[in-house]
C-alpha cells in the first residue's frame, strides 16, 4: 500500500516579491483563483495569505481573508482550508530606542491576530512558533511571538475546532511545539511543519530535516519545505524521510532559472515527483482530514 503524503500549496505569501512576476495572485479574487488552480492540480491543502489589492504588499485585512475564503467555498472545491496568523507580529525596533518600535511597525494582540480564524473557520490555521531576527529585501526585524501569545492563540484555535499547523523555524521552536501538546493545546496528532532557508533560521539540508524530526513529540504528523532554488531538493528529501511536502509561489517564484512558475505547475510538478518515486501517493483533500483528525470547525 502506498504512504499518503499531504501536499500544500502556498499560493502568495505576505513578503514582498519580485514585481516582475506576471502572475502573482494579489487580488482576493487572484487568490481564491490560484486556490483553486492549486486544488485542480492536486493539492490536498491551500495555505492562504492576503495582499493589498493596490500595491501588492502583504496584509491581514479580514474583508480579504473573507472574500478568499467565500470564493472558494462558493466554487464547492474540495480542499482544506489553512489561513495564515502569521501577520501583526513585525516589530522594527527603534536603533537609538530599542524598546520603541518604528513607523512601519505591526504588533498586534491575540483578538486582531485571530479575528479571522474565528470569523471565517477553517479547517487549520497556522501558528508561527518563533521569535527571531529576519530579513525582508533591505529590511531587518524581528518576528515577534512570545510564549504567552502563542499559548493564548492555541486556546483560541482549540476552542474554534481549528488544528493549529506548528510551523517551526529551529529547534527550540520544536520543543516549544512539544510543550504546547504536552499542556493539552493541541488536539488530536500535532501537525508541525519546518521552514528552512530563511535567513538566520534553521538551514536547508537533509541533516536538519533529521535532527529537527528527533526532537518532535511522538505522533506528530510532519513536514518540511525549503525555499527558492531548494524548493524541489527539499521536498524530495522530505518525501523520503517519510514528510509532508509543501510548494507554492509563496516559497519559489520560477520553475527554472529565469521561468516564470505558476502555483497549478509548482503542484503538477510535485505530485508527478511523488508519484514517480513509487511507494508515495498524494492525499486526497478527505484522506488529509482522517490523517491530520480534522473536526468541523466550531463543533
């Protein structure tokens, strides 16, 4: 029998992005659309991020997140639903003050960082399990998470019936994740997902992916991705180590050097990967449900 493999699809991302793109999803309607491309290439989940209709940049407007979710609902399309809380944790500290952010600055409390989950009820949300320095293009700054604010989120996901997605970028994000199962925060089987590549986080590279896993608590549903050129490498390293794969214009931008890549190609190219391994099958939208213990949100 095959081994199911979740596939997601991140389908824009909030950073900033090379404008050159011709087919960047940026609109509500562009986002719903790519969704969907992504679901009829054979995603099993679409994790969804919104952007300023005017000038592209990353945003947390809950009528966006709400104009996204309605389209694809609307369509009737299969797939699971996974809407980014990564936003409002952006501080810029002030250099000759450091305990002042500046203008551009966007910190936020639990209620605005959740207000969409709860409004608009997918079937998992992402939990960012980080605080660290980070780089955007010319911009550092620091994604700020603490402890308390995750562990309130956690409680505010659980109490919606959504799987809080523990996206990790190091180590001690991973034994931060464990503590939050431990405390009971997360029910049924943990889903934990490694970001590698980002500047000053956990690096590509197969031997990160397997001294990452060893830390995670048993049972806990994983995944990893790299980004730009490692976007391919790393999932087929995932693959084999028995990972969830993830792909998508969020993390990759090009098919190749200098070609353009849609999030429908980025997933074509990935599930034929799977499959001509042998051994590996994509799960299907109701698959990932039985697999990660999906329960109706609000019930």
């Amino acid at each position: 029998m095959s081994k199911k493999t979740i596939l997601t699809c991140a389908v824009t991302g909030g950073a900033p992005y090379n404008k050159k793109h011709p087919s960047m999803p940026v609109t509500p309607k562009q986002i719903a659309d790519a969704c969907i491309e992504a679901a009829s290439a054979g995603a099993s989940i679409v994790h969804i991020h919104v952007r300023d209709p005017e000038t592209g940049e990353g945003n947390r407007d809950r009528a966006h997140f709400r104009e996204v979710v309605d389209r694809v609902r609307q369509t009737g399309t299969d797939i699971v639903l996974n809407l980014t809380c990564g936003m409002g944790a952006y501080f810029l500290p002030d250099p000759e003050n450091e305990g002042f952010m500046l203008h551009g600055s966007d910190v936020v409390g639990v209620d605005e960082r959740v207000a969409h989950v709860e409004e608009l009820l997918p079937e998992i949300a992402t939990l960012d399990i980080v605080t660290n320095n980070q780089v955007e293009g010319p911009t550092e700054y620091i994604y700020f998470s603490p402890t308390h604010t995750l562990r309130a989120m956690a409680k505010r996901f659980q109490a919606a019936g959504v799987k809080p997605e523990l996206e990790v970028f190091g180590p001690g994000d991973i034994l931060f994740g464990n503590k939050l199962v431990e405390e009971g925060l997360v029910d049924g089987p943990p889903m934990m997902q490694m970001v590698l590549g980002v500047q000053w986080a956990a690096p590509h590279g197969v031997e990160t992916i397997l001294y990452q896993k060893s830390l995670m608590a048993p049972g806990t549903i994983w995944g990893a991705f790299g980004i730009g050129r490692e976007q391919m490498p790393m999932l087929a390293h995932t693959l084999l180590l028995g990972g969830n794969i993830r792909v998508g214009l969020e993390d990759n931008l090009y098919m190749s050097r200098g070609v353009w890549a849609t999030n429908g190609q980025l997933v074509e190219r990935a599930y034929t990967l799977v499959n001509a391994v042998g051994g590996y099958e994509v799960a299907t939208p109701a698959e990932t449900r039985e697999m990660l213990k999906l329960r109706t949100p609000g019930a």
